[in-house]
C-alpha cells in the first residue's frame, strides 16, 4: 500500500449526498467570509473520512466471532438478549463496541449464515456508551444463523448524534463473515449477544476493527483474553 492508498480511501455510497451537502454549505459559506469556507472544507473532509469504507482482511475460520464494529469495547455484560432476536431467554454474554465520530461505521458480519431476522425499534438518543442505551434508545436488531443453527444477535443502537440507523439485509439474505450489513450515522453502538458458554477474547478498553478483530473463539480452547487483533 503507498501513501495515497492509506490517505485516500473508498467512500460508502450512503455518504456521497452528505459529502455534497458539506461541501455546497462550504462554497455558501465562503461567499460570506472566507475563514468560513476553509472551516467548510475541513467538516467536509471530516464527512468524507466518517464514511470511508476500507477493505478490510477476514479471518478465516468457522472458530471465529469476528467484530461488526470499529470502536471500543464499552461494556461486557451478562444479560436477556432481545426476544425479537430468537436466540433464547436466557442470559448471554453481550459485548458492547462503542464507535465515535472517528470511527469507520461500516457494520460487518460476525459469521457466515443466513439473516433469519430484522427488526427495527424506535426509541430514544440517550448517551450509547449507558448500558440502559440497550433498551431505551432507537436501534435495529439482526439475527444470523449458520447452517448448524449457531446463532448472533447484533443490535445497531443509535446515540446522541446518530440519528438514522441503516441496514442493507432483509431476512433471507446470506452472508459471509465480514461483508457490509448496516452503518449508523454520527456516532453510536452495537451489541453482540455470543452463543451460550461462549466468553469473549476481548476486554474492556480494547480497541476493535470490523471484520478483522477476533471477538470470540467457538472453541473455548484457543480463547485468549486480551490478545485478539
């Protein structure tokens, strides 16, 4: 990869109109007074790079939950999953990334399978790093099953500044692990809810990148807390 590659990267089609947008009011603004077109430019440049789309490296390994998300890990609780998913009621391990104003918001597949559900609920725009963001805020929920019924529930929750939440599956869709399912505006959340008995190689503070960082091992034995990418 040379410098321009790591500088100019893929935009996802969702950003184009706001790109647009941003960049007209830059132009306006500059007619007005000069200082405000450079600071139109530069939230324009901001916008750009909130919707960039990088192609990203998937392990590949049926052992692998793979994050959804760029961001942090928030939170790791042990908690009811949404009955809409139909994954159970009794309490899973939920990893929770919070991805800022910063982060790509592209959302990726854990695992291969097949979208066995979609269901979108409205709600309010609490802070998302607050656990009670789970329940409380807007968020669109996803199921996806393998062929040997292993399932994950993904719960897109928005935030103080997202305020549209996209999902690019309907139930039926089958996807590979790391392909394109969503993105949420501006900052937000996801919530991963892992199989029973699954815990996470993941901990708090740690940094992930969708598609690539290893969030849980199926087989317990090359669990390895701390260590994934």
């Amino acid at each position: 990869m040379n410098m321009m590659d790591a500088v100019i990267l893929p935009m996802h089609p969702e950003g184009r109109k706001f790109v647009a947008i941003f960049a007209a009011a830059a132009l306006i603004l500059g007619l007005i007074w000069e200082p405000f077109f450079w600071a139109g430019l530069g939230l324009t440049i901001w916008c750009y790079y909130f919707f960039r789309d990088p192609e990203r490296v998937v392990p590949q390994s049926d052992n692998f939950i793979i994050s959804p998300a760029d961001g942090v890990v928030s939170l790791i609780q042990d908690v009811a999953p949404p009955p809409e998913m139909g994954i159970g009621e009794e309490p899973l391990t939920r990893v929770s990334v919070f991805m800022n104003v910063f982060n790509c918001h592209v959302n990726r597949a854990c695992i291969d399978g097949t979208v066995t559900n979609v269901t979108y609920h409205h709600g309010k725009f609490l802070n998302a790093s607050l656990d009670k963001a789970s329940e409380h805020n807007e968020r669109n929920s996803i199921t996806i099953t393998r062929s040997d019924d292993l399932k994950i529930g993904i719960t897109q929750i928005a935030g103080l500044v997202a305020r549209r939440i996209v999902c690019f599956v309907e139930e039926g869709a089958t996807l590979s692990a790391g392909d394109r399912f969503g993105l949420i505006r501006f900052g937000s959340r996801l919530d991963i809810y892992l199989p029973k008995g699954v815990m996470p190689a993941v901990c708090l503070g740690q940094k992930t990148t969708a598609g690539e960082t290893v969030l849980a091992y199926l087989d317990q034995g090359e669990a390895r807390v701390g260590v994934a990418k």
